[in-house]
C-alpha cells in the first residue's frame, strides 16, 4: 500500500524526528544526553518533594551521562559510543535529567555555553517544567536561539487537572499555556512530552490532550508510554491499587488514535518509552521497543492511517 504521509522517505507513516533532522541539515543529527545535576521545584519543596511520583532517582535521565563527571566527558564518552553507529553525524547536546533551566542564569551559562565551541555540535535541546523559566532566563533562551539550534522540552504529560494531581505534577495547565507563549513569541522551538497509560485515565482522555496541543504553536511531542520503576511512589501506588496498565495493543491503538488528530508538520520526537531494564516492574512488554515501534507500524498500514488523517477527514 502506497505511503500516502507527505513528511516521509521510508515506510512511516508520521513525522519522524530522523526525517525532520536530515530534511532540515541533509545530514546526520543524533542527540547526547547529559545530567548537568539540576534540581527541580517539585523536588526541593518550592513546589513540592519527591518529584513526580513516576520519576527515577536519576529524574528521568536514566541514559543520561554521569552527573558526578563533568558535561563535556559525559558528552565524550557517549558521543564515542555513538559514533561506532554513526561515525560523520552531527550532535545535539540533550540537557535531559531532571528541570534544566531551574538555576540562576549564570549557572546556565556555565552547563551550555561549552557545547556551542564544539564544531559538531549544531544545537542545544534543553528539557525543563513549564514553572522554572524565569524572564531572565527566557532572554537568555532568546540569545542561544539566535546563536545555535536550541530546542525547548517541557513536561507536560497530561491537560487533565485530576490526573496531574495524582501524579504530584505541581504545574498548572495555565503555567504551561503561558510559558508556551513565551517561548512562541521568542521563536523558540518547544516540544512537548505527555504519558499515556497514567492511572485511571481512559482513551479518549489521552486523545484529548493530544487534540489540545494539536491546537497549539509546538513544533514537536514525545509520546511515552507510563513505565512504574522501582523505588518511587508510583511503584507504591501500584503495588496497593493495582491500578490498570496499558497492554501493548492497547498503547498502539490509542498512539495511532492520537497521530491521526496531530498536524502533519508536527515532528514525533518519540513514541514509545525507553525503561531501565533493571529498574522497571511494569510493563515488560516496553523492553522490546523495536517491536513497538514496528507494530505500530504495520498497524498503521493496516488502517490506511497516517498523521493528521482525522485532520483532513
């Protein structure tokens, strides 16, 4: 069956981050990830402690570099391994453990300016909370948009009240929308990450947030599917509710259902989730990411499916 998603040079049917980075730079890009051992004001009580209650100790940067070791080895050692796959790429320094704009903006300095020096490195992607880019910092974010590639990420995981409170979100929807304007007006690119599979949440709730953020100005998602790890309060919460977790079917089903209410040029970051195996409980079908991803894909030739196909309907 022909290919009919416009944004494609293979079998997918959705807008690759792969294709958008070889459309735009006609080259190689992969990104480094990096802990520059950032807190979090849902970590230190200025909104709360303990974080989100999924998150790891590493605060969602379990493939990240050793935050005990300075960012420029941590770049290295990684890069090296990357490099035995791709050998002429391009790199993106990913700052992706915990709030990554949570600091005086000297600090910031400190932790970025070094990768801009490096011929290889084409941009920046720095993750944060909607809550934790200050005006100061937004001006600084509006100089390195002008200097290099930089990308925003900002955690937003669900637009429904109820479930950000059991998660402990501690950011409002309002916060994001705000921040996200910010960011717009400063031309700044913002991707946007969100979980389906959160307790209790149906289908069509995890189809309206994607319809919401279809209806905004973000360049980018990354669709994760919920994993429950060891040692956090959701692994508690698990072990005492049992609440319902997604079978691999159903993720795919509801991912699909959600790519067909994005708009086309709306790159998919991400669309499965990448746990620890050591640390996950549930569910272990994530393990295997390359049958996910190549499910998702023969399943979306079997509707005749692609993004934005309810957009067109």
């Amino acid at each position: 069956m022909e290919n009919p998603f416009p944004y494609s040079n293979d079998n997918k049917r959705y807008h690759t981050l792969s294709y958008y980075y070889r459309t735009k730079f006609n080259e190689k890009i992969a990104k480094v990830s990096l802990n520059a051992n950032f807190s979090c004001p849902n970590l230190d009580g200025t909104k709360g402690y303990g974080g989100c209650i999924y998150c790891s100790k590493s605060g969602s940067g379990d493939f990240a570099g050793n935050k005990n070791e300075p960012l420029l080895v941590q770049y290295q050692k990684i890069k090296s391994q990357m490099q035995k796959k791709w050998a002429d790429a391009k790199w993106i320094a990913y700052f992706q453990a915990r709030s990554n704009t949570y600091a005086p903006v000297s600090i910031l300095k400190e932790k970025f300016e070094p990768f801009l020096g490096l011929d290889e490195v084409i941009g920046l992607s720095i993750a944060t909370r909607p809550d934790t880019i200050s005006d100061e910092c937004l001006s600084y974010l509006d100089e390195l948009n002008k200097r290099t590639f930089l990308t925003v990420e900002i955690g937003l995981q669900t637009i429904h009240d109820r479930t950000a409170k059991l998660i402990h979100r501690c950011s409002t929807l309002d916060e994001f929308e705000e921040t996200l304007k910010k960011l717009r007006e400063k031309k700044i690119n913002v991707v946007v990450h969100i979980i389906n599979g959160l307790p209790y949440e149906t289908k069509q709730e995890m189809i309206e947030t994607v319809q919401y953020l279809n209806k905004l100005d973000i360049q980018g998602i990354k669709i994760h599917m919920l994993h429950i790890l060891k040692d956090t309060p959701l692994a508690k919460l698990y072990e005492k509710e049992k609440f319902k977790v997604l079978s691999k079917s159903e993720y795919i089903d509801i991912v699909i259902d959600q790519l067909e209410n994005l708009r086309p040029e709306i790159v998919i970051h991400r669309i499965t989730g990448d746990p620890d195996k050591d640390e996950l409980i549930a569910p272990s079908w994530l393990l295997k990411k390359f049958c996910v991803l190549n499910d998702i894909d023969k399943e979306m030739v079997k509707r005749n499916s692609y993004q934005g196909k309810k957009l067109s309907s």
